[in-house]
C-alpha cells in the first residue's frame, strides 16, 4: 500500500443546487441566478470533471428539471449575448469616462473569459449540462430541496425523498448507489427508515456539535439503525473555505459586494482594482495550504482508523466561481495539490468501500432532536420567529393534501413540492431577496389551494418542468 493511500483520503463533496426560477421573474431576482450559475459555476466545473478529477457531485432534482427545460438553451444564450454583453459595454464606457482605466480593463477582460468563454462552451457542449452532468453525477437529493425533519407527515417525506430518487434513476444513473444529499444537512432519527426504504445508503451529516470542532469523530463513518450509513462533514476543514475569514476574504480576490451599476465586480477585496493574475496566484497558494492542513489532519487524528481516516469536506458548488469568483481555480489547484503533496482524493461512494463504518452511539445528536448545517446546527433558519409562518403554513397545505390521498392530483403535489423548498425561509431568515421569497412562497400556496379545488381540472403549464416525475401515488404508500 503507498504511503498516500495509508495516510488517510480527502472528499470534496459538491451539492449542487438552484431553487425553480425558470419561468418565474428576472432581473434583479430570478432566472439570472440560474445563468450567472451555468456561465460562471457550472461550465467551468465541467471541464474538470471531464479531465478526470475525482470529485463527488450532488445535482439536486429541481436543478436538473430546470436543465432539462427545453426553453434554457436558447434564454441562456440570449442573456448573456444580448444583457450581459449590453450590462459590460455599458459599464466599461462608464468607467473609462470616469477615468477608471484598469477597472474598465478587467470587465473587459471579465466579458471575454467568462460570458464569450461560456457562450463557446455551452455551444461545443450542443447547449446540453444535464447530459454532460450524467457522467458524473452520483449523488441526489429531495425533489424540491426540503428541510425533511420539518414536513408533517411520513407521507410528504415519500413525496419529496421518493420524487428525488425517482428523477435521478430515470435521468442521470439507473444503478444509482444510494449517495442521498439530505437538504441542508438537516436530519432528524425517524427519517432514516423512511429513506432506506427509498434506496437511500449514505447521508453527509454536520455533527459538530455533537463530537466537537476538528474531532476524530469526524473521519469516521456510522452506521445508523435503519442500515444508512452517515458520512460526518469536517466542519474544521470546510471552514477554511466557507467562513467569514476563510480564503475567499483575501484581500487579492474578487469582491462580490461591491459592484457597478450594472452588477459587475471589477474590484478586489482590498479596494484597489482587481487584479486576475494575482488572484489566480493567491487561489494556488490557498490550495497547498488546504492540502497540507487536510494531510496534518488525517495524520493526527486518522491513526488507528481504518483506511487512516476520511476527511469529507463539502461545499456549496455555486459558491465556486460565483459567490467566490475564483474558487473553481482553486479546486483546480487543490487537485493539482493533491498530487503533488501526495494526499488520496477520492469519489466518497468508492472510498466507503474502504472505511468501514462504525456503529453510531445510542444518542447520535446528543440532546438535539434534528441538527443542520445552517446557523446554529440546528433548524432555526427555517422555522425560526422570522420564517414560522411558512414552516406551519407549508405543514398544514401538506396534511391538507395528504388527506386527500387517492384523489390528488399531479398538480396540486407539485404545487406542494414547490411550496416545500427550503430556499423560500433561508432567503427570508438571510435578509436575501426578501420580497421575491414570500412572492413565491404565496404564489404556489395559492396555486396547491386551487389545484385541491379543481383536481384532474388543474393547469400545470405555469409549473414549467418543476418536479417533472411526480406522482400523487406516492401519497398512498
């Protein structure tokens, strides 16, 4: 065995996930997130996973219903040629009349490597991301990104977990492996049989609280009492990135507050104007320093584990290459690094193979009854004084159409489904496009309202492709 393999492996886990906007409003809120995503996050992502690197990817149902849109292509295209290239001129003219030479540079130089690079790619690519996704994504989710310990009823917990599994088999994998993205890492005991009985074989879960920050508790996996096995997510490791003094607040990176009229970011964290070169070299320097952090780590703590420890870090896939402009550089880099520093990097489904999990202690979550990841490990962010409006609104709408079981229509589940996303309480709980929140929010509680009156009758077209494998039988189990 080579000393890389006996030293322990890194997991880079990458959920991938964009609440419904195709077709439900633009700009400032909208079907833009959705194209700054695939321009920015998504295209460049792709062309390391077609180089071979071994990473492990999460596409979440409700991304790939919006992928599969047969209108994308083409309002993707037109975004960025027409808004996009339009926004840039707009604002390079500006800066240059103002005397901002170096600024109006970089969003030149921003329109030529990032939207004319992605306009080429998605081309080459036949205008196809779920299909050049299917090679590598193994893992799935919910159908609509729901916060599965605050439904009300086993029954909406099939919905969404059944829904998920269904989409994934029939799109992307048919002998999918059972790698399950819980939605915000939120879990609660009584969903394990409920998502075993789905097919479901392996979670992530934040138990920070639980074992400790940096614990040795955190290379390990368990096995819970259904047979699921739980993947522990190093909160010590992650923070290096997802923090508010992790890499991205470097005063060399790009600066994602501060912006042009149009919403363009040609300036660096330290106010100066930003500089690409410098930042790629910053990106480089933050990836040996996150390898050699993951490396000490396993060789301190993994001892005495089998395979030397599995260290699982996981991130937000949009937060590289959006919200931290050069974070697809760096994950490039840490791959490089990997190599170079002799550390294993390793799909989490093949290297499960190796590390055999532990029996989970009798009180996995300590005093708590469901843990996330979101704020406070707990589920405060959905269902907390700000939000419980929606989390008892979205509850009662579930028992209403669960009542109704057999004589539910396709329509009226999903409307709940829709209504059931976590991303409508988490942008309300953050102070994040607040109106346009409750805006949907409102908007598919009164469609489930009228769907439950009209039945068979119900108009699914302003639904567009959302949760396109949902069956109300799925009630009736």
């Amino acid at each position: 065995m080579s000393r890389a393999k006996s030293s322990g492996q890194l997991a880079i886990v990458l959920h991938t996930h964009m609440p419904y906007v195709e077709g439900f409003g633009t700009w400032p809120f909208g079907e833009e997130w959705l194209w700054e995503a695939i321009a920015c996050s998504y295209l460049p992502l792709l062309e390391l996973l077609d180089s071979g690197a071994p990473l492990t990817l999460s596409l979440t149902p409700v991304l790939c219903d919006q992928l599969e849109a047969s209108a994308v292509p083409e309002r993707f295209v037109r975004f960025l040629e027409e808004v996009r290239r339009y926004t840039h001129e707009e604002d390079i003219e500006g800066l240059r009349a103002g005397g901002h030479e170096q600024l109006a540079r970089e969003l030149e130089r921003s329109w030529r490597e990032d939207y004319a690079w992605a306009i080429r790619r998605f081309s080459e690519r036949g205008g196809d991301l779920l299909g050049a996704f299917a090679p590598h994504a193994q893992w799935t989710s919910s159908a609509t990104h729901a916060v599965l310990p605050l439904l009300a009823s086993d029954a909406g917990i099939r919905a969404q977990v059944q829904t998920g599994v269904q989409s994934h088999r029939a799109r992307l994998d048919a002998d999918w492996q059972g790698g399950f993205w819980l939605p915000e890492c939120a879990y609660t005991p009584y969903l394990e049989p409920l998502l075993e009985d789905a097919g479901v074989r392996t979670v992530c879960l934040e138990l920070t609280d639980r074992f400790g920050l940096g614990a040795r508790e955190h290379l390990q996996p368990l096995l819970g009492d259904a047979g699921v096995v739980i993947v522990p997510v190093d909160r010590a490791s992650m923070s290096l990135v997802w923090s508010e003094d992790g890499y991205p607040a470097n005063g060399g990176y790009r600066d994602y507050h501060r912006h042009t009229i149009h919403h363009h970011n040609p300036w660096a964290n330290d106010g100066g104007a930003y500089d690409h070169e410098r930042a790629l070299g910053l990106a480089r320097e933050h990836a040996a320093d996150f390898v050699a952090r993951v490396k000490a780590r396993l060789r301190r703590d993994g001892e005495g584990l089998a395979g030397g420890g599995l260290l699982v870090c996981a991130l937000d896939t949009e937060l590289l290459g959006h919200w931290w402009y050069e974070g697809v550089s760096w994950l490039e880099a840490v791959l490089e690094e990997c190599s170079r520093q002799q550390l294993e990097l390793v799909r989490l489904d093949e290297a499960l193979a190796r590390h055999e999990p532990q029996a989970a202690p009798g009180r996995l979550l300590g005093e708590s009854q469901a843990v996330s990841w979101g704020e406070g490990h707990d589920l405060s962010t959905w269902s907390g004084p700000s939000v419980a409006q929606l989390a008892f609104a979205a509850r009662a709408a579930e028992l209403e159409l669960v009542h109704t079981a057999g004589a539910a229509s396709r329509t009226a589940l999903r409307e709940l489904l829709a209504l059931q996303s976590s991303d409508w309480a988490f942008m309300v709980s953050r102070g994040l496009a607040v109106p346009y929140a409750h805006e949907r929010f409102e908007g598919h509680a009164r469609a489930l309202e009228r769907a439950l009156a009209d039945g068979a009758r119900s108009d699914e077209a302003a639904l567009g492709n959302l949760a396109a494998h949902a069956d109300p039988r799925v009630l009736e189990n």
